[in-house]
DNA sequence: CACGATAGTCCCGATATGTGACTATCACAA
DNA sequence: TTGTGATAGTCACATATCGGGACTATCGTG
C-alpha cells in the first residue's frame, strides 16, 4: 500500500477557523473516497498476510486482480490497471520471482506473452476474494443489506462515467487480488 | 497525482478464464473506491490547474485539505491526513515555497508552528470547494438526488468504523484542498 | 529542577514511478 | 513477397516520494 494521495473537500461555507473541524464531521467525497480505499487496502493485506500472502503489496493488486486462469497479456493488464506497461513488467517480475505468476508465450502472437497465476497465485486469489467479500458482508450488517447493495449500484453508476488510461489513473491500486 | 495502488475483487465464483471481464462488468469494492478516488482526483486538480492552481499537486491535498485560517499545527495535519509528520513537514515547504501557506509560531507552544493559508492558499481552498460541489452535484444528477444523498450518507457511516494513522493510511490524498 | 514526552527538522537510504530508446513481431497493402 | 507503420515487451536512466533514526528545543509534571 503505497497510498499516494490525497483530496479535498466540499465543505460549504466553513466559518474561519472551523475547516478542519468539518472536515472531519463532514468529509467530502475525495475524503470518503480515501478512507474507504485505503481502509480497505489495510484490511485485505493485512488478512492476506496471516493467510501466508505477506509479500505482496496493494502495488501487486494491479496485476493479481485482472489475472486469470488463462493468462493475460501485460498489455491488457496495463489497459485494466491504468498502469504503463513498464511498470507492469516490473510488478510481473517481482511476482513471477515471489511465485505468483507465471510467463507463458503467448501462441497467437510471438511478440506477446501471458501472465499466468501459479497455484499459488490462485491461492492468493481466492483468500482475496473471501476477504473482501467479508468486509462487504460487515459494511453490509452495518448499514443494511438493502442500502449497501444500493450504495455498490450508486458507485458503480457514478464509477462508469469516467474512464481511466496510464494517463488518466484510473486504477485500483487496491486489489489485492 | 501519483496514485500510487490498486485494489482487488470480490467477484464471486468467476468461472476459469472470465476471472478479468467479470471485474470490470461488476467489479469489488476495492476497484470502485479506487475509480472514484481518481477519477475525482484527476478532474479536481485539472480543474484547479485552469484556474491558476496547477503547481499543486494531489499530495498537497493532505495539507490544504485540513487547513484553516486560523492555522493547524503540523503534528493535528500529519493526524488528520495519516501522513508523517517528516511528509507533513516537506508537503508545508512546498507549499511555503508555492506563496499557499506560511508558518507562524504557536503563540501557545514555543515548539510549535501553526501553518496558516495565506491568501492563495485560501483561494485554492475556495476553489476546490467549488470543483467538488460540482462534481458532487453532477453524479447527484446521475443517480437523482436522493440516491445521492443516501450513497455519501452509506460512506460516511462505513468510513467512520475505521480509524487510520501513519501506520493505518486513512487520509484522503485526493483532496486538493 | 530532573525526567519523560512532544513539536518540528535534518539526513540518508529505500521505494516507486516516468521517459526514451530498442528489438522482435505483426498486420496490411502494394 | 516485401516495405511500412504499429504493437508487445524490455532495458536503462532519471526523478519523485516515502520511511526511519536521530537531534534540538520546549513542555508538563512531580
């Protein structure tokens, strides 16, 4: 969790001397954004590290939550991740070296090669799964199953409007998985 | 904007080989925090930038976020954002260096120093403001006002039953201030 | 007035990211 | 089948950013 960054308020009208105060009482959405992505990285890395995953950062999210069986092009996962390329054959490379994936050459094209989970890649997968799935369970109990399935709609809806490149930053750094 | 990690999925049960496709068509909690971090984050300090802001960074956010003209002192701003307090001491040379900010000692503490907005760090403070109203009326207007109102509500009750320190990363990096 | 704690800062090393250039291969068309 | 521009992946270098340790001044308490 290299947490980079931070943001800002729509705090109406703070009277002098009173900003930080309401901030706090009344984050706005950057704030909110924040808190839950970060609180949520937290969570799961720390989970991931008692189920025997602590050698990956949320930096490794990137890549473990758009692999899959199959194999993924760095490429495509640099389109999912909103990383460069470069930096995603570096997270490969150290998750290749930590024996979480795997490179395969790709048979349709020479040039390209695939990113594969190994068994223990999965692995890490699946815990990741179960833990997130478990703290969205908790946010579930906290506010109500009807207004947490309705917060997840919201987010998808406002999410879906913007798009995101290596230009852009869209990712999710967050992902564990 | 060095946002700097990416998140993980929930999606349950994504049969061998879809595991990608499905978490963009209905991704985890994790990718829709991020997303809307970002985002939010890319089009606030674009925003600033055209508006005569664009030497401050995302970074900065953590401190112009949490300002007040009153002055804060640097350890209240390294709490409120979860930065160090060596991070909080850099961002405020920046900031001193860009004309936003200026130290003062605390008339109450020799030790200390209140970091204090001067009159451009009060115009961006006022400036982000605007740029996140706006854009919180504008996803408002995408889901309707209720919905919206019910979904900052959902984030705040579920952001509030974590905590976050320097060693937690709460903040908020995205607010620019 | 001693003692432990706190505010802020400096220094240094570790981490993470961004840019440019380069090779191999592909896709398409003349 | 050959030439051209685009694409996949990688290497190397520069830069930005962060984290830990240590240090001084000051506080607060007994």
């Amino acid at each position: 969790m290299t947490s980079t960054e931070w943001y800002y308020t729509g705090v109406t009208h703070a009277p002098e001397g009173e900003r930080s105060r309401m901030i706090t009482q009344d984050p706005d959405l950057g704030i909110l954004a924040a808190r839950l992505l970060f609180s949520l990285q937290r969570e799961v890395f720390a989970r991931l590290a008692e189920r025997g995953h602590g050698e990956v950062s949320p930096r490794h999210g990137a890549i473990l939550a758009y692999l899959d069986a199959g194999g993924v092009r760095a490429t495509e996962l640099a389109r999912l991740s909103g990383r460069h390329k470069q930096i995603v054959g570096r997270l490969v490379d150290e998750l290749e070296a930590l024996g979480y994936v795997e490179r395969r050459p790709d048979p349709a094209d020479r040039r390209a090669k695939l990113v594969v989970p190994t068994e223990r890649g999965l692995d890490e997968q699946r815990h990741a799964d179960e833990i997130i799935a478990d703290i969205e369970r908790r946010h579930a109990g906290t506010i109500g199953e009807p207004a947490y399935a309705q917060l997840r709609r919201a987010l998808k809806a406002i999410t879906d409007e913007t798009a995101a490149g290596p230009d852009q930053q869209d990712d999710s750094r967050s992902t564990p998985g």
